[in-house]
C-alpha cells in the first residue's frame, strides 16, 4: 500500500475515532439508524417546537421538531403530535415588536420582545410554537397532554 493510500486510511480512522469519543456513538449517517425513526427508541423527551397544524375544542396538533433530552445526543423525529389543552396548562405568549419608523428605515434594529400570559384564543393554525412541554415521553406518544405551550406572535403596522 503506497504511504498517501495509507495516510488517507489513517485520518480517516482518525476523525471516525474522534467523533466516537466526542458523541459516544458512530453518527447516525454513517450506518445506525435513528431509534426515533425505527420504533426502538429509548431517547426520552417531553418538549417539541413547530406549527399548529389543526386546533379542535381542547386539542391542538403541532408538527414540529422532537429533540432527545439527553445531552449530546442527536436523535431527533419530525412528528405531528395531539396534544390536550387543560385548565392546567401555562400559556406565555412572546410577541416581536416592530414599529413604523423601523420598518421604513433602512438601517439595522433590534425590535422590541414583550412577553405576557397567553389566551386559548391565541391558539390558531399556522401559529409558531416556540415550545410546548408534556411530561409524557414525546417519542413514543402521540396523544400527550401540554403542561406549557410558549408561543410567538409578531406585531407590526400594516405593510404599505
């Protein structure tokens, strides 16, 4: 084997070994499959972001992102997931601030972020959910029910 052919094989055992060490698992890429993909998930997490997709009396269906609550891992499952809305569930609602003047100025700016207790009401499709939490596992459930919905909502003057 000539020595380039060799330095080749070596770093590339090298950075294999790297990520190995860093993660604690061969990325999922390079040959394992996703749990939350396959049904053999053992990751855990209990808060998604996403879209309301469709609201209905006490329900709501969010697609959106899952991600593992275990640090360092990369398991993730794009889902739409039911979730209940109780009397118990805690409703923030963050709203981006924009004014005119900032709108016609051509310059940089940083809007205005206020933060208030949400409405049922709020809750529309197409409305961003920054975070909605459930103490079910959210891998293996599709029917949870929300304990804390944080939501996103922009105001800024009509567009000309």
């Amino acid at each position: 084997m000539s020595k380039t052919k060799l330095l080749i094989v070596l770093i590339s055992f090298t950075a294999l070994l790297s990520v190995y060490l860093y993660f604690g698992k061969i990325p999922n890429h390079l040959g394992s499959q996703n749990p939350a993909q396959t049904g053999q998930n053992k990751e855990v997490s209990h808060e998604m972001q996403g879209v309301i997709k469709e609201v209905q009396a006490s329900h709501i269906f969010v697609n959106g992102l899952v991600m593992s609550a275990t640090p360092r891992s990369s398991y993730h499952a794009n889902k739409t997931i039911e979730f209940a809305i109780t009397p118990q569930t805690i409703l923030q609602k963050t709203t981006i601030i924009i004014k005119a003047e900032q709108m016609k100025s051509s310059k940089p700016f940083h809007p205005e972020t206020s933060f208030t207790i949400g409405k049922i009401s709020d809750l529309v499709p197409k409305l961003r959910i920054v975070s909605i939490k459930s103490a079910d596992n959210l891998f293996t459930t599709n029917n949870p029910t929300a304990t804390e919905i944080n939501y996103l909502t922009y105001d800024y003057p009509p567009l000309p």
